[in-house]
C-alpha cells in the first residue's frame, strides 16, 4: 500500500503531520499538549519551531523524529509511517534517516569527544578507527577539534553542545531535528552552528527542523512555525507581529 498517499500526504514530503495530537496523564487528569496538528515539512526547508514555554514544541519534534508516540493521528518521515514500524526497524529508520539534537546534549559520559560524535557510525557498523576520523572532521568544521580527546565532564556546556550537533550530523542524515542547538553558545559560535547546519541537513533531498528562542538566528529561517497552546497559529516567511 503507498502509504505516502494517506491523508493527503505528498510523496516527496520530509515530514508530514496529520491529525497529530498528544495526551499526557497526570494523576486523574488528562492534559492535552498538542491538538491535531496538521503539517507538511518540504525537503529543502530551514524550518524554525517557536512558541513559548509548554506550548508543544518539544513535544512535537520528539513526535516526527520517532522519540515520543502521537495519542492520534498520523506521521510519515519521507514516505514512512514511522509508527507501523517494528521497534528494531524504527531504531534502523532512525539511525540511516534522522539526526536529533538534544537539549540536555545526551553524552556518553565514560567515552571521549570524539567517540560520542562517532557513535552514528560505530551504530552502522563502521570500524571504530575510521569513525573516530570521520567525526573529527565534523568536530573541526564545529571549531572544537582540540577538544577531541576530552571527556564530556572536561567541557564547557557550549562545548558539549557542540560535540552533540558534531554526533547528530556525521552520519549525513535526511532529516536533522533540533532542541534549541544555540542556546548555549555565544552570538558568533551560534551563527556558525546554524551555517553549518544549512550546509549539511539541508538540501533538495534533505531537511532541518529547529525549535529555538534565540531571536538572533530569526533571519536565517526559510520558514517559521508559531506553536501556541499545542496549535500551529502562525506559518510563514518570518515572525508575524507582536512576536
């Protein structure tokens, strides 16, 4: 069955979001963080998530990207319907097609800089040496090479944030997904991480989605969605008025 057809769903879509809603549970209550989201992420696209704090955007990356289930609706990542994948597949999915970007950086605390950006390609099968070159190839474009053989505990927040963009890019994803990538760095640090990710995640076959707060980086996006309440009230070009 051509699931890319499902709900209207373009064929060539990055991401496309249907009907997507998402319940969470607390106690006897039962919250509901995002309300039928219907979206399309076109390959190609710089997309911005923005919103304020508890508005779904976390939520709502987590959810194209395979890390959090919907309560409704449907996704497709480039055709797929990530959620009628077996868990073992959906890992596989993951690892050839998506790069996510933590918020919290998600190192491996025991294993160098170099080996956390080279675990993609250590997943894939790649010979340890080879992907520990390879990732200082990412690291050296970041600026942070010299913190190669460096444990997690030994760098500055900025500096393992780094490491985590160097980890999600390496392995040359089709859909890079990102949890606030500038916030902990410097306006001229934050700039070359946002270049470098159009350099990399985006392309006619490939796309970038950021949720981010850093008003510095606005001009570079070649979209923005506005997420208030768990609805998407704004999708354009750039920020609408009185944002």
């Amino acid at each position: 069955m051509d699931t890319s057809a499902i709900g209207g769903c373009a064929p060539e879509a990055a991401i496309c979001a249907r009907g997507v809603t998402r319940d969470f549970t607390s106690g006897q209550q039962v919250i509901t963080v995002l309300h039928g989201i219907d979206v399309d992420i076109q390959p190609g696209e710089l997309t911005f998530v923005v919103g304020e704090s508890g508005s779904g955007k976390t939520t709502l990356i987590s959810i194209m990207c395979g890390i959090l289930w919907p309560t409704k609706g449907d996704i497709r990542v480039f055709g797929t319907d990530i959620y009628d994948l077996s868990d073992t597949d959906l890992v596989n999915f993951r690892l050839e097609n998506i790069g996510f970007i933590f918020q919290q950086y998600n190192l491996i605390p025991s294993i160098d800089a170099a080996s956390n950006a080279a675990v993609p390609l250590i997943a894939k099968g790649m010979d340890r040496i080879e992907a520990r070159e390879k990732a200082k190839l990412m690291l050296e474009k970041l600026n942070i090479l010299d913190q190669a053989d460096k444990l997690p505990s030994q760098l500055s927040g900025g500096q393992q944030q780094r490491v985590a963009i160097a980890r999600a890019l390496v392995h040359e994803p089709r859909l890079v997904v990102c949890d606030e990538p500038t916030a902990a760095l410097d306006a001229n640090s934050g700039r070359r991480v946002m270049d470098l990710l159009r350099e990399v995640a985006v392309a006619e076959d490939r796309a970038c989605i950021i949720v981010t707060h850093d008003n510095r980086v606005f001009d570079l996006a070649d979209r923005i969605l506005v997420l208030e309440d768990g609805k998407i009230t704004h999708d354009g070009t750039d920020m609408p008025d009185g944002h």
